[in-house]
C-alpha cells in the first residue's frame, strides 16, 4: 500500500470484479440514504457500548441540516442544537451559543457526511426480508472504512419497504484499538419542530 498507484487501482479492480448485484445494493443504500436526508423530521434513539462506556444519543432531525442531540452517558447530559448556522450547546450550565468557529465546523461535518460517506461503503450484500420485533424490513449490509485505517465499521442497514427509509442500523464500530456497538432506531413524526433554545444571559460586569 506504499506505492500511489496500488492504493488507486485497487479499489477500482475491485469495482470492476463487482457483480452487478452488488453495484446495485450499493446504489440502494446510497438512495436510502439520499431519501432519509430529504424526508421529513424524525428522531433517532441510539444505544452505544464501548468497553465499559455505554452512552444514550437521542436525536430530533429536521431535514436538510437542522437538529437537536441530546447524548447521556452515567448522570451527565450534554446537548446541542444546530438551526440553519447557528449552533447551541448545553453542558448542564444552561444553552449558549457556539462560537462561530465551533458552529462552522459543525455545519461543515454534517453537510460533508452526505457527500463523504457514500464513498467509504464497500463490501456490500443484500440478503433480502428479515423480521425483526414483528415487521418484515429490507436488510443490507456493509462496511465503512476511514482512509488510513484509523477506524471502521460493520453495518446492517434495516430499510421499511413501502416508505424506502431507514428503520434501524446497527454499528460494530472500531477506532484504533476500541470497538464499540451501537443501535440505532428511527421514528417519522412530522410534529417535530426545532426552535432556537432561551440562553442565559450574559453576566453583568461590575
């Protein structure tokens, strides 16, 4: 993997090896995908274990960019909203807002997973219908690989069939030396609306 053009024409033999099956369950993710990042508001309660760590992440998303995360882990809470290109956090003190490098980069990494993420998919195959706590979902799996080998991931993607949307995801992570195992289950409600967090206000100086 020293030499440029191993690493470039690798992944492009093994495209062409790709039986048309596979291409196509690829193409399905990546519109799965496309369409959940469109669809209206929805919330997603994620269940994460890494080592002994385990962590609650329950987000509201308003498509395209808007939303509100809420992540627990022991007795600590931590949040943050993102409305168009301003960002609130709150760390148990009360919302405030982010600087604006901070709510830069935030804007930068959710707007740049839409377009990064579907290049990291490989090693895809569809097994077909499975049931799963009583609905009969569109399974397809795949793996998520970051450049340089600093993590990467297994997913099963759980897909409803009439909606074309995501149900569930379920995450065997890696970072460095750690694994993690994360769940994820998404819920479609077109009630959920995101408005801008009172903040405190600023102390009054002397």
């Amino acid at each position: 993997m020293r030499a440029p053009s191993l690493a470039l024409s690798f992944p492009l033999a093994f495209a062409a090896l790709a039986s048309p099956a596979m291409a196509d369950c690829k193409d399905d993710i990546i519109a799965v995908m496309d369409r959940s990042s469109l669809a209206g508001p929805y919330r997603t309660e994620a269940a994460l274990t890494a080592g002994e760590r385990k962590a609650t992440i329950v987000s509201q998303v308003v498509p395209p960019g808007d939303l509100h995360t809420k992540m627990t882990v022991g007795s600590v809470t931590k949040e943050m909203m993102k409305i168009g290109d301003q960002v609130w956090v709150n760390e148990g003190k009360g919302w405030r807002l982010a600087p604006p490098a901070i709510a830069a980069r935030i804007g930068q990494m959710t707007s740049g997973i839409k377009t990064v993420a579907p290049n990291l998919i490989n090693d895809v195959d569809c097994p077909g219908a499975r049931t799963v706590e009583g609905r009969s979902l569109t399974v397809y799996t795949y793996k998520m690989d970051v450049p340089g080998g600093k993590a990467s991931s297994s997913n099963t993607l759980y897909v409803d069939p009439e909606s074309r949307l995501p149900a569930k995801i379920t995450v065997e992570g890696r970072t460095g030396q750690m694994k993690s195992l994360t769940e994820i289950s998404y819920v479609y409600d077109p009630k959920i609306v995101l408005t801008a967090p009172v903040t405190e206000a600023p102390a009054k100086q002397p």
